[in-house]
C-alpha cells in the first residue's frame, strides 16, 4: 500500500501545526505540533503539509499520504480534539480512547488500511466501523472507509460516508469527486451531477481539473493538460481520475486503459501513496490484467 513495505521509514521528527477549524472548539485550541512523515504528497487535504521544498505549506497536505501508523494517531488525535476537545485527545494517544474496553482505535485504523491495501476490502471496512464504535466523533474523518465501501459496491453508504466527511473538510476536492462516484452506480451521472458537492479551490491544478470534469461532465482531456511531470504524483493522480470519470460515464474500456497506466507509473510503484494502492486494488476488484511490478 505504502510503496513495496508495509511501514515507512520516518524522518527526523519536523514539527508542523495543524490549525483546526474555529467552529469545532473556539477559544480552546488553534493548533496541535505534530511531526511530519516520509511519505510522498498526495491529494488529501488535512492542513497539515510540507511542499516540495520542503516548507511548512497548510494548503498541501494528503491525510493518504501519511504512514500507516502516523495516520492514524494524527487523523485520530486531529479529529478527536476537533469533536471532543482535548481530554478525549489525550485518552486515546494512551490507548484509551473507547473509554476503558481495551480497543485502540489507531490499532484498527492500521488494520484496516493494512487490509485494503491486500485487497481484503471487506475486513478492512470490519475495522473501519470498529473505529467508528470506539470513538464515534471519529466518524467524519474515516474516508478510508468510504473508499472501501465503494469496491464493496456499498454506493449509499459510501455516498454517505463522504458527505459526512465534506461537513467537516469543505474544501477537500476529492470527497466531493468520491461522492458523486458513489451517487453516479445509484443515480447515473448526469442526477448524480446535480447533486455535486461543491467544494473550496484545490491548489493543485490536476485536481482542480479532476473536479471541473466531475461537476461539469466535460470530458476528461483536460485532467491530463496539466500534468508535466512525466510518471509523478501528477501523472499518477490524472490517470486516476481520468480512469474513475470513464468509469462513472460507463466506457469501462477508457477506464481500464487510464487505471491500468496509472498503477504502472513509477509514482503509483514507489510513493507508497494510499491511493497508489487503491488504483490495484480497483484493478484487480475488476479482474484487470497488471505486470508483476505494478501489481506488487
């Protein structure tokens, strides 16, 4: 999932804020220190982010991005904080947060996302709602669950996960864009559409491409008109989305030839990006033929 390991090396610790919405807890909190992971950008906004450079940047941030483990404890701690205040924080950074029964939300997360990424999607949507039972103010931010019900064909649920999670994050392009695909297997794409979830601008341009096709129903040419960068994240993320619009506009011809190039790229090979393992999964959930190095 993450890369060809299951863990990623983490670097010496380089401490970000994480600056929470003034709606959740004004006057309480503003921001939590928490130390940046290896792992290489992608799209999910959690106000959290180093650029390319290597500067604090809160715009750039993916929460798919993270490590397995730091995901986990930063979405959960993040979340918890936001819902809860800072006392629920703090009892599950020590393991407690069902309040006593011995369950570790983080630990399920870990499982969960483990077992998406093996293509045991169903289990891994076991320990997703395990987390949502342990600490139901996690429920808005579990979008790795709505990622997995959508390859259960769970449309409604998935649908619905996603818009829970856009509540608290409106300005995360990719829920939106998750959302519709859900509401596309139920309602078509063209009812689907007018139910979109708008959403904040997205600083990337491949992503803000992604999402005008995806609102709009125009054809996905333009996604690939911004990437320049030759099998990277760009690439990888375009191919995907171009993929997922062919998919949601029923030409699973167009669909198979963009997933399948994007699980091929050096990005999806190396990144260890979330997203890089769910583009294989997609595959082989559709029986898609890959090379021994894109399917690893």
């Amino acid at each position: 999932m993450y890369g060809t390991s299951h863990l990623l090396r983490v670097r010496q610790p380089q401490h970000y804020h994480l600056h929470l919405p003034h709606r959740y807890k004004p006057g309480v909190i503003s921001s939590i220190s928490l130390p940046q992971c290896s792992s290489a950008a992608s799209s999910r906004t959690l106000d959290l982010a180093a650029s390319p450079s290597g500067r604090s940047n809160p715009q750039l941030i993916s929460r798919r991005s993270l490590a397995v483990g730091a995901v986990s404890t930063t979405a959960i701690v993040a979340g918890l904080m936001a819902a809860g205040g800072v006392a629920l924080a703090a009892s599950v950074i020590n393991g407690g947060g069902d309040g006593g029964s011995g369950g570790d939300p983080r630990a399920f997360t870990r499982s969960g996302m483990n077992k998406f990424r093996l293509n045991q999607v169903e289990a891994s949507v076991e320990d997703f709602d395990r987390v949502i039972e342990l600490a139901p103010q996690m429920r808005p931010y579990m979008w790795q669950r709505g990622l997995s019900l959508y390859y259960l064909g769970r449309y409604a649920e998935g649908a619905e996960q996603f818009r829970v999670d856009v509540a608290v994050n409106p300005n995360d392009t990719e829920e939106s864009i998750w959302t519709f695909l859900c509401e596309a297997q139920m309602v078509g794409p063209d009812q689907a559409r007018m139910q979109f979830l708008e959403v904040g601008r997205d600083p990337r341009p491949v992503m803000r491409a992604a999402y005008e096709c995806f609102r709009t129903g125009e054809l996905p040419a333009k996604i690939m008109a911004q990437v320049s960068d030759n099998g990277g994240h760009d690439t990888f993320y375009g191919l995907l989305y171009v993929g997922l619009w062919h998919e949601a506009h029923g030409n699973a011809t167009e669909a198979k030839k963009a997933i399948v190039a994007a699980v091929q790229t050096p990005y999806a090979r190396l990144s260890g990006d979330y997203m890089a393992s769910l583009a294989r999964v997609h595959c082989q959930r559709r029986n898609w033929e890959l090379s021994p190095s894109a399917a690893a």
